[in-house]
C-alpha cells in the first residue's frame, strides 16, 4: 500500500503556485513566501482562483501529485492528473457492469450498506458514550430504524427503490444529528442538511469536509484506474463513482470529525461569515484551524475492518478503491463495504 505523505493546502485565495526546480513555490503579491520540496507531497489543494502555472502542473502529473483546485468556500471544481491508470480490461469491466442495472445495482447495496451501517454505528457509540448528556432512547429508536433499512436495502433489486432507501435512512441519521452536538450550542445547531448554499454553521462545515473527502476518493480510484458510477449517474464533469465511494465514510470520517471541532472547540464562531444570500462560510482563518486538523486525522491510524492491517485514516478511501479493483477482476465475490466499528 502506498505511502500517505503531507497535503499541503493553500488557504489564502491570493496565492500563486509555480514550480522552480524540485520545489513548489508560493508568491503572494508577485513575492514568493513559501517553498515545499514535491517530494515531501501526495496532494496539493489550493482555494480560489489565482491558479498555478503550466509548468507546476505537468511536474505534479508525472510524479503523481493530485492537484485539486477548490472555490473560496470549498467547493471542488478541477484536479490535474497524469497519465490514465489502470488496465483496459479492468476499465472494460466496470464499463460493461455500469450498462447491466442488475450487476450494478449489487455493487452500489453494497455502498448504501456501508454508509447506513456506519451512520448507524455513530449514533449507537454517542448513546454508549454520553448517555447522560442526551437522549439516549431517541438515538437508539433512530438507530432501529437504520437497522431495518439496512435489512430492505440487502433485499433490494432496483435503484430506484435504492435510491428511496439511502434518502430515507440519510433523513432519519441527520434528524438526530443535532443530539450530538454537547457544546457551544448558540451558535453550532443542526436543524437539517443544507448545502447550495449551506445556511448555518454546522452545514458550512459538513459541505467543505465532503467537498475534501470527494477529492480523496476521486484521487485513490484515479490511481487504481476507475471512475463509472453504479449508484450516481454518470455525466460530465462529475466523479460519479467517488461520490459512489464516500457514502461509506460521510459520517465516520466527516460527520465525527465535524463533530469533535465543535465539542472540542476547535472551530469557534467567529471562523464563519454570513452572506447577504444567508449563506454562511468559512473564514480564512476557519479554513486554517479546520485543514490543519484535517491532516491530522488523516494521519491516525485504524485497523482495517476488512484487511486487518492498521493504515492511517487517509489511506481508507485508497484501500477501498483497491478492493473495488479486486472484486471487478475477479479475485473477491463481492465488494465488501468499509464497515467501522
């Protein structure tokens, strides 16, 4: 498995990426202010919309170095790869499943389950931990319910009634969201999910980390060679099958990350701005306390449910897409989702 190494982030939407030698270059203001060496990086992401020069582009493609750009408010809107990976009978493979409903409805239950059973297992582990300080009973009821989502969703045989399943389950997990939130309640409140724009806080928040976590997975399945989707539709300009891949790890990578900034007071409420349209964004300020946090808990590390080898967090996505690669050649019966206990 390969190495996961440093992601360096351009906060500040002023700054100007360039290339001198073996070194990534910042310059603000025509001066440079900063210099990596590429060797020490996996992934440069950089927000808003001054850009990064032809030369720093090419050199990142040919050392595999993904380099994303995002808007001021998180939102991805390009990556720079190299050459295409993978091999053409594999990509044939997920192209001709992608066509067959019945084939590829079996890999995108397998999606859902993961995502149900991990967002149910979030809501079981805050009931265990802080029965005291909320209502234990309503997350077990809410817990129930994804119990027996999950039952439909091992039975269900069309992607329409799939669909319904997933949005279901995805209501009721985020109808107890607010539950899990212990501190600094005035200002950190979840009243629904909301995201074109995201209107509070909490929503900000969940919108830029899984704006992050597509950009990951998007990445690991480019490097195994994929990208159909079997649950979201393909079209262009859309990494179908990432957002395919992180239903898996919304809630036990996003959600309790997003989480543990509020409860630990990490992210405070003057890291936010409210716009005139009543959306609500992240400061640049914010966005430093929030990635730096980030890179951190990429780095810890977990015993793969599946593998059973520890890997760091950031390295999940990747360990999935190479077990979606196997299934795809034949070498395992089924895609078997990443279910965290």
């Amino acid at each position: 498995m390969k190495r996961l190494l440093n992601t360096l982030y351009i906060t500040s939407g002023n700054r100007y990426l360039s290339l001198d030698g073996e070194n990534v270059v910042v310059m603000e203001d025509k001066k440079e202010i900063g210099r990596i060496p590429l060797h020490n990086l996996q992934a440069i992401v950089t927000f808003g919309y001054t850009g990064a020069s032809p030369a720093l582009m090419g050199a990142c493609a040919q050392r595999d170095i993904e380099l994303s750009f995002m808007s001021g408010n998180g939102r991805f809107l390009a990556r720079v790869s190299g050459e295409e990976k993978g091999n053409v009978t594999l990509r044939k493979t997920q192209y001709r499943i992608s066509e067959k409903k019945e084939e590829s409805v079996k890999i995108a239950k397998n999606f859902i389950l993961g995502k149900v059973y991990n967002a149910r297992w979030v809501l079981e582990r805050a009931a265990r931990d802080y029965s005291m300080r909320l209502d234990a009973e309503l997350l077990k009821k809410k817990s129930a319910f994804l119990g027996q989502s999950m039952n439909k969703i091992r039975e269900c045989e069309d992607a329409g009634t799939l669909l319904g399943l997933e949005g279901e389950a995805a209501s009721v997990y985020f109808s107890a969201f607010d539950e899990l939130i212990l501190q600094q309640k005035e200002d950190f409140y979840f009243h629904g999910r909301n995201k074109r724009p995201p209107l509070d806080n909490v929503n900000a928040m969940l919108s830029f980390g899984y704006s992050l976590l597509a950009g990951m997975c998007g990445g690991t399945l480019e490097a195994v060679g994929l990208d159909v989707g079997f649950f979201h539709t393909d079209r262009p300009g859309r990494m179908s099958l990432a957002l395919d891949l992180m239903e898996e790890f919304r809630s036990v990578i996003v959600d309790r990350f997003v989480l543990t900034l509020i409860n630990k007071r990490i992210m405070k409420p003057e890291y936010f701005l409210t716009k005139e349209n009543g959306a609500v964004i992240m400061t640049e300020e914010g966005r430093k306390a929030f990635l730096s946090a980030w890179q951190g808990k990429k780095q810890e590390m977990i015993t793969h449910p599946f593998l059973g080898e520890k890997i760091e967090w950031g390295m999940v996505p990747y360990a999935q897409s190479m077990l979606l690669a196997r299934f795809l050649r034949g070498d395992l019966d089924e895609y078997p989702p990443f279910l965290w206990k």
